[in-house]
C-alpha cells in the first residue's frame, strides 16, 4: 500500500517487580489488553514478546509497530512502571523469541558471578 510507513522494531525497558501482582503474567495479560486495544481502533501494533531480567527486576518488551507513538500508547495503557522506549534492531528475527504465554514463563537459574 503506498504511503504507508513501514513498520520498525521497538523496545521498552521498564521496571518489573518479581511479585505476582505485578509480575510476568500480569504484565503480559495487561500488555495483550492494550495492544489489542490499540488494533481495535486501527492501529498497526505487535508484541513480539520479552526478555526478563528477575534478578536486576528489569525487563525488555519487543514491538513491531509503524513509530514510537504506538509503543508508548501500549505502555501507558498497560501501566508499564518507569517505562523507556528506543528504536531497536532485531537480529535473527522474532523466531528466536518467540510467543510469551503466561502459563509458561520460567525463571533462568541465577548466573554465578
């Protein structure tokens, strides 16, 4: 379709407390929420998931959407604590990470320093 922006890779750091009420699976349901939110209304926006750092309480979404307006939007709608959002490259492409299911986050053992 001409005219049309094509659409970028985007990354958002935020806070992520390890407890339940806040933690991975809560995050994801509100995160789907929003994106879900945000299609219903015409915009172009996916979640390509996230990587968690638990021990650091910081994690990493992945997003594909036309600018950085429509990531930000998610993160506000899913109240996405001290949220920062960046341009990003993704290398090797969304099937290294894969879809994030609630049910099935699983916490790395703690790296030995």
């Amino acid at each position: 379709m001409a005219g049309r922006a094509a659409d970028a890779t985007y990354v958002v750091e935020c806070y992520s407390p390890a407890d339940p009420t806040h933690g991975p699976a809560a995050v994801a349901l509100r995160i789907r929420s929003a994106v879900a939110d945000l299609r219903a209304r015409g915009e172009r926006i996916t979640w390509l998931g996230a990587v968690l750092i638990p021990d650091d309480d910081i994690a990493f979404h992945l997003f594909n959407a036309p600018d950085a307006a429509v990531v930000q939007a998610v993160a506000r709608i899913a109240a996405l604590t001290g949220a920062r959002t960046a341009g990003a490259i993704l290398l090797g492409g969304p099937q290294l990470i894969g879809t994030m299911e609630a049910t099935s986050v699983r916490r790395a053992a703690p790296s030995r320093r």
